[in-house]
C-alpha cells in the first residue's frame, strides 16, 4: 500500500491544491517500509488527484480539500483522509494505528472555530491548528513578516509535555506574525534575538481560546451513515456547509444519538513554551 501526504517542512501541508510536494510512505503488513518526498510538478488541484493515480497511491492524508478535488480522487479510487494536521509521519502512524479516520459525514449546522484551515498545527505550536485568525495581527517586533525557524517545548502547568520539536529533531519553520501560529506564539518570537531561548506563558485566549459549549454536537446516527462505527474518544472529521474538514472527538454515544466536540484538545487550558530562535531567513 502507498500513502501519500501533503507535505511542507515536515508538516500535512493544509491547501491540497497548492501543495508543491507529498511525502509518500511504502506499508507492508501495516508498517512503514520506506518513505520519499516528490514534487507536484508544478500541477494544479484538478490534476493532482492524476499524479496521485500515476504513482499508485492508494490513500491520501492532507488537511483542506475542495469538493471538485475529493470527486477527482474518489474517481481515481484513491481513499481520502481530509483535515489532518502536523507532524507527517505522526499522522501516518495514527492512520495506520486507525485512529486518523475521516468519517465521511456533512455537519450542515457547525462551522469549525477560526482559524481551522489558516495553520498547520497540531498539539501545541509544531503541530496544531491553531491559527489566532488570519489577517493583521497588530503584532509587532523585528522579526514580525519574516520566515524563522525556532525549536520548543510546550508544556501544561503541571509539566505535562504536550509537544516538542526537539523530540521530532527538526525545528519548526514558519512565517512570524502571519497568523500560521497562535497568537501567543508568535507574540513571544517576534522581538527574539537568534539563539535566545525564551520561556513564554499563554493564556488560553492567547492560545487556542476558551471552550465553547456550542462546539458540542449532538446528532441522531441515522443521519450520519458511517457514525454507527465510531467509538467514544475517537478523533474523526467531519465537513461543514463549505465542504471543509474539521477534527472533532467522539464524547459519548448511545443507541440513537452520537456528541461530537469540536473544541481544540488544548483549548481552555494555559500553556508554557520554552522557545529557542534557531534562524531568522
């Protein structure tokens, strides 16, 4: 089997249309036998899914996708995992330990909070979406508008590791003050000298936001065909009116209904991060 993952500095690159490289990843008895990264050769959103074709992928992770492009792909027979985030070879691995599934259901009554397809993040600021909103942050600082690269550690206030670039030996890349990160974040890169470390504390609302009890729904399972399947405590995605991804937590489920919670596993929570400015490009 061929996986194949849209791809950008190590994370699930989240414009499928745009994505200029996948990482493909050989599996044999479930398990990752090697892995390359290929270009897209320059083909745009309605080619892509024929590229993909070309090289045998059988499944494909990304995080957003059109609904031209899911069509062009279910066509060519290639199973879709939309609305992935992060770290690439961790999304793989959580495929393959089937706990990155994309459910295949519409919620015409739920838009995913701000923010949900503007980052490529995924726990904590090296692999969350967590975008604070896209657009004029009102940051400000030297290396505001700049790509930089920093390490990090990002801890909860009883010391609990959540993330960690240091432990995925690559430094995360982004562009500081453009809304890729949260805002916290790159509020504490923004006036950082290279190979200054800094220790920065977030409050939720500078982090991934309180939590919203109207990001909790709850729908009959006779509407959802698929959901019948799903488990408690497993992460699924569903698609909103615009036909995008978004990650959601199966919180409880009986004979009849099923509760999604679309709030981000860390929202309501402080963080801490420990940043280290790498380079400024």
């Amino acid at each position: 089997m061929k996986i194949a993952v849209t791809y950008d500095n190590g994370n699930v690159f989240q414009h499928f249309g745009k994505t200029e490289s996948f990482k493909v990843f050989e599996v044999e008895d479930g398990k990752v036998v090697s892995s390359e990264v290929i270009g897209s050769n320059g083909s745009g959103h309605g080619a892509l899914a024929g590229l993909l074709a070309g090289k045998s992928i059988d499944v494909l992770i990304c995080g957003g996708i059109g609904g031209g492009a899911q069509n062009a792909l279910a066509d060519a027979g290639i199973e879709l995992c939309a609305g992935a985030q992060g770290d690439v070879d961790k999304a793989v691995e959580a495929y393959l330990a089937g706990e990155l599934v994309n459910a295949g259901v519409t919620c015409d009554h739920h838009h995913h909070e701000d923010g949900h397809d503007c980052g490529s993040h995924e726990g904590g600021c090296g692999g969350h979406d967590g975008c604070h909103g896209c657009g004029d942050t009102g940051i400000e600082g030297p290396n505001v508008g700049k790509k930089v690269r920093v390490h990090y550690k990002g801890t909860l206030n009883d010391g609990t590791q959540f993330d960690s670039s240091y432990d995925r030996g690559e430094p995360l890349e982004f562009v500081c003050g453009a809304g890729m990160m949260i805002h916290g974040f790159d509020l504490a890169v923004a006036d950082m000298k290279v190979g200054e470390i800094k220790d920065a504390h977030m409050f939720p609302e500078d982090a991934y936001g309180p939590i919203d009890p109207n990001a909790v729904i709850t729908v009959e399972i006779a509407q959802m065909p698929g959901s019948e399947e799903l488990e408690e405590g497993q992460r699924v995605f569903l698609t909103n009116q615009m036909g995008q991804p978004f990650p959601v937590t199966v919180t409880s489920k009986d004979d009849t209904n099923i509760t999604f919670d679309a709030n981000h596993e860390l929202a309501g929570k402080e963080l801490n991060f420990r940043i280290e400015l790498v380079e400024v490009l």
